[in-house]
C-alpha cells in the first residue's frame, strides 16, 4: 500500500468544483422553498432554477424553453429515444431506429426495451477506431425511421464521431436525431444548431458537477411523447419537484467548463499524450485503442497482451491508482468490453484492457508516477499469466491497421 493517490477516472466522475458546492450550498439551507410554491420563498427558488436553464441553454445555443433538468444522463437518454419512440407508436408512424453497437447502455438498454414491443432497430458499425461513418447512417434510413441516436465521444475509447455531419444527413431525411454528449461536455464544444442535433443529454457529474443531475435538451418541435407523468413542472416533459441546488450545480460547473475550455483541453492532452507516449515507450505489446487524433482530451484506451484487466486494477489500486477496465467484467461477467468488440480487437486481448481518464486536478508527476508503476505491473503480471503460454503476440503494436480479424 501507498500513501499516494492518482485518480485516473474521470471519465466515471468527477470531484464536484468548490466553486459549485458553494453556489448549491444556500439552496438546501435558508433558500429551500419549492419552486412551484407561490410565496417568496417559493418565487426565490423558482428563479434560481429559470437562472440556472438559461445559462445552460446559453451555453447550448438554445432557447431556455428547449432544457429540461433530469437525473442525468441516464435519464436524459432514456427519455429522448423511448419518448420519441413512443409518439411514433402513438400516432403509428416510424418503427425503426438507427444507432451504433458502441453506445452506453443508457441507449443500447433503451433501443433493446423498446425491441421488445416492435420496433426495429440498425446498428450502424464502426470502424476499427471506432468511429462512425455518416454515408453508413444515411444508408440505415429507412422510409420508417424514426429515430437516429449517436453518441458525441465515446466513454471507453475516446472517439469522438462525426456529429455535425450526420445531423445534416437527418436534417436532410426529416429524421429526429438525438446524441448521448455525456462524455463530449467539458472538452467539446456543444453548440446545438452547429452539431445538427435535435436533442442531447447531458450529465453534471462528468464535469465536475453533483451526481444525480443532467440535461436533456429538446428542440422546438421534436416528436416525443413524455414518459413521467404528475406535476407540471419542467413544461409538463418531466413531473416531480424540481432539484433547485443541483440544477444551480449543474449550471455553474458547466459555466465553469465553458469558461476554461481552451485550458482544459489544452491540459488534459499534454497529460493524455504524455501518458501514451510513455506506455508506448516503456511497455511492449501495448496497443492503443480508439483513434490518435480526434480523441478525447482525457481519454487513454490500451490493451495489454497476456494481462487481464481485472488483475491490473487491482494492483493499479494497491499502488493508490484508480482507474477503470473499460469492460463489463466488474459486474462479474466475462464478456470484454461491447466497444471493443465493435472495433473488432479479439476477445483474448480486449480482456487487457485499461481506460485511464485524465482531469482538471491531475499533473505530470502523476503521470510520472503512473509510467514509473504500470511497467512493473504489467510485467509481474505477464509472468504470472497462463496467457503468455505458446501465444503469438497481436501485431507489431504501434498501429490499429494491424488489428487481425475476429471471427
Ligand atoms: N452516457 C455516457 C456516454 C456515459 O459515459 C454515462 C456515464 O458513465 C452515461 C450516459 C450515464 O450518465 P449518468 O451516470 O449521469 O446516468
């Protein structure tokens, strides 16, 4: 065990600003009224909500009215594809819904539900770093499509897909098009009449906001069918009280991020590429997944031949490093990542797989500290491994054109 702790997993969440926690804090105490209420207090509420809307739709490009506060991300998502899908049904329109096999499961969850009751779905697929191709969207359309979902960057890997060029091609086939930018907001700009989105989610806690809060914006005029019924709050889209403290949170950690983009990036990628450049120098048969540029300021993706994930975190863990398997093995299952697959890196080599998220608070000796341990690890670890055994190694390791089909 160490005294030294390097958190490596901000694409899971992040530490909520000082700064934000000191803009919530009133809204538990003394300005606790429900928005809804009549008296002052109620009306103190109110307005601190319908400030925090209009700063996110600012920052969006959107009208106020467009913003609808959530639980987050999750949220967010399942209420823009099951709501659209659910109108269609409704008014037995489009049945078909086109995405990508390298969504969260907030989308891929959402999409497999709603197969249950009839509609169809296309996953468009992507390429080996795993991006999407709009002419391949374009083709997915059918006469019936009601729905295109794609996410802005991908949390595993880091991709970042073409958005605005695909919302041109829904544009263009009057198709509603929704994007999960859970993982884009902080490092991309999120701009929704240049992204040619009709609706996008959003959660606060990825930019160091509070947990349980997110965004689902809706343009004017989409088709969808709201799901939670009760109160009017929110324009009738989504009933309950309202979370006043956590909507400010969100507003003001994202005006934050807004505020400093060009430094967050800029700070994240020296981080990120140091980090690559270092694994790539000191660890053989590493192979980085997901694309070189246009990635993720934050997001470093390797696989490691002969290791298991798993094995890596938790001795990442005892040496004070947090960081994430980017699989599903966590939840005791051993399918490898869907992503991964998806970009088709073989099953026995997905298993290593290693996400290292970089953020705000991060510096190069944490960095430093990560290349001086991971090496050993990995090393120990490939000793010990029953994988190395009569293996061929996957490549020569510096390039994903090298990648060997999996059947
Ligand atoms: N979508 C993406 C791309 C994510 O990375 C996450 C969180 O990991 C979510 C959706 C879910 O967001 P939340 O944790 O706010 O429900």
């Amino acid at each position: 065990m160490t005294d030294r702790s390097v958190y490596l997993d901000h694409a899971a969440t992040t530490a909520v600003d000082p700064r934000v926690v000191d803009a919530m804090l009133p809204y538990f105490t003394e300005k606790y009224g429900n928005p809804s209420s009549i008296y002052s207090l109620g009306r103190e509420a109110h307005r601190a909500l319908e400030q925090s809307r209009e700063q996110v739709a600012a920052i969006l490009g959107a009208d106020k009215r467009e913003i609808i506060f959530t639980s987050g991300g999750t949220e967010s998502d399942n209420t823009a594809i099951k709501g659209v899908a659910w109108w269609n049904r409704l008014k037995s329109k489009g049945n078909h819904i086109i995405t990508t096999p390298i969504e969260h499961h907030a989308v891929l969850h959402s999409v497999e539900y709603l197969q249950r009751f009839g509609f169809e779905v296309t996953y468009v697929p992507v390429d080996r770093d795993g991006v999407v191709d709009p002419g391949d969207v374009e083709k997915a359309i059918r006469p019936d499509t009601c729905l295109i979902s794609i996410m802005y960057a991908n949390n595993e890997v880091g991709t970042i897909e073409p958005i605005a060029e695909i919302g041109e091609v829904a544009i263009r086939r009057h198709v509603p098009f929704h994007t999960d930018a859970v993982q884009a907001a902080g490092y991309l700009p999120l701009d929704v009449n240049k992204l040619n989105v009709d609706m996008m989610s959003l959660s606060a806690h990825k930019f160091y906001g509070p947990k349980g809060v997110g965004i689902l914006y809706v343009r004017r005029g989409t088709p969808i069918l709201y799901q939670q019924s009760g109160g009017a709050q929110e324009g009738k889209r989504r009933a309950g009280t309202e979370n006043v403290a956590a909507a400010v949170g969100l507003a003001t950690a994202l005006t934050i991020s807004h505020d400093n983009l060009e430094a967050e990036v800029q700070h994240a990628s020296r981080l990120r590429d140091r980090l690559i450049a270092g694994i790539e120098e000191r660890i053989e048969h590493a192979h980085l997944n997901g694309p070189r540029t246009n990635r993720l300021p934050n997001n470093v993706n390797f696989c490691f031949e002969f290791v298991e994930g798993e094995s890596m975190l938790l001795n990442l863990d005892m040496a004070g490093i947090a960081a994430s398997s980017g699989s599903a093995c966590t939840s005791a299952s051993l399918e490898p990542s869907h992503v991964l697959k998806a970009m088709q890196v073989p099953i026995e080599i997905a298993h290593g797989s290693l996400r290292m998220s970089v953020g705000r608070e991060n510096t190069e000796e944490d960095i430093d500290y990560v290349l001086n341990t991971l090496p050993g690890i990995v090393l120990r670890l490939r000793e010990m491994s029953p994988l190395r055994a009569g293996q061929e190694s996957w490549g020569s390791g510096d390039s994903h054109t090298e990648h060997t089909h999996q059947e």
